[in-house]
C-alpha cells in the first residue's frame, strides 16, 4: 500500500508546468505558453502541396503571441494558391498552480487546409477564441510525462457559428518519443462541409536539440471532412531558440 503512495506522489507532486510539456497539441492549444525569450519557429507540409509556416514568441513567462501563413500547390505542378491573410495568435497563462490543471485563455485566427472561398473559410475552420484546462502528470521515476488537455473555442469564421470543444493528450516516453492524440467536436461546422463525426488527429513526436521536434501527422482518422473522405498525411518540424 505504501509503494502505491510513492507512486502517486510521483505523478502528482510534479503536476504543475512542466518544461517538457507543449503549447499545442496538434491543431488545439493547451494552456502551456513558451518561456520567455523562447521562439518557436515550425513549417509543416502536407496534401495538395501544401506548406504552413508560424512563429511564436513568449513574453514574461505568461503570454505569447505568434503569426502563421500557408499556401496550397507549393510542391507540385499546379498555380500556387496563397491564403487570403495571415493567421495571428495570443495566448496567456491564467493559472499555474502545483497540483491544479493549468488554465490559459487565447485567440488564434490560423486555420487548417485549403481556404474554401464559397464558404469564406478554412477547410478546418480557426480555432478563434478559446480557453482550455491542462494538466501535466510526470512520472519521475520513469521519466514519463503525460499531458491532458480539454477546452472549449469559438470561431468567426462563417458557417454555423458555435460553441465547440476539444480535447486530447501528450504522452511522452523519456525526452525524445512522443504520441500524441487530438480531437475536435466539430459543432460549429455545417453538415455540408462535414459528416458530423468530429476531427480525430494522430501523431508521432521525436524531440531533439533542446526541445525542436519533428512530427508525422495523420488527420482526420474518422473521415469526417467531406470534401476528401481520406485520411491526410503530414509532416511538421519544429525549431525552437532563445532570444
């Protein structure tokens, strides 16, 4: 009995920040923010030629703020189509405390996939406004963390304007693996855009270099954008520095 309450200790004792733990899931934010100084630069490829690049910059320990833009037909033989703006985005850290789920709130105007024009939006609409719970378990001994996410956004991007919820997880083994999981609801999409089963993501981490990272990407597993039907295959690399 008193094995299994050094174990729990272990998990809990270390549930507050954590270095190791990310700012995004996949799409979804967690309520983590990069240290300040800390830049996050990434460039992600994916279907239809398309390249997403971002960079996000942390500001007191608490905020960060970031600018993202992508273009479709990158690779490939077709017109290079670019999105009609870039996307912006904030975030801040409300709470941080030792063995409480850590709570930030934010913006992020960046969507997912091609820029649909008939509907004025992204394939995957922006997150727009959020606010979201995390909370980071380590397990000392083993070196494993695992990272818990849940929150709720509200896009202006047209379409059916909605409330929606997100929710997935990080589980990293030791420094470099990493899988992650992350789920969309999808409320605020039309049932002519979407097969109303939600955005289901996978990933593949390794982290190197002091915290840049690469990442294999499979979207959409429940096949719920009904433009494609398909799953779509990504690859995103990160690279992070110090100012």
């Amino acid at each position: 009995m008193g094995g299994r309450r050094v174990v729990w200790a272990a998990w809990v004792l270390a549930a507050a920040s954590v270095a190791q733990a990310d700012s995004r899931l996949i799409d979804s934010h967690t309520a983590m923010v990069p240290a300040h100084g800390e830049v996050r630069l990434e460039i992600g490829a994916g279907p239809d030629g398309a390249v997403l690049t971002g960079a996000n910059v942390g500001l007191f320990e608490r905020l960060s703020v970031g600018i993202s833009y992508g273009m479709s037909e990158v690779i490939g033989r077709g017109d290079v189509v670019a999105n009609p703006r870039p996307g912006i985005q904030f975030s801040a850290l409300i709470l941080d405390e030792p063995n409480l789920p850590a709570i930030g709130v934010g913006y992020d105007s960046q969507g997912h996939g091609r820029w649909i024009e008939s509907y004025e939006r992204y394939e995957r609409k922006s997150p727009g406004f959020y606010a979201v719970a995390t909370q980071n378990l380590l397990m000392t001994s083993s070196d494993l963390l695992t990272s818990l996410s849940a929150g709720v956004n509200y896009s202006l991007e047209p379409n059916r304007q909605a409330m929606d919820a997100f929710m997935g997880m990080t589980q990293m083994f030791g420094r470099g693996l990493g899988v992650l999981l992350d789920y969309d609801f999808a409320l605020d999409d039309a049932a002519a855009v979407d097969a109303n089963r939600g955005y289901l993501d996978l990933g593949i981490q390794w982290k190197f270099g002091g915290g840049s990272h690469v990442r294999f990407l499979l979207r959409d597993l429940f096949g719920n954008y009904e433009g494609q039907g398909k799953v779509a295959r990504e690859l995103n690399f990160f690279y992070l520095l110090h100012l």
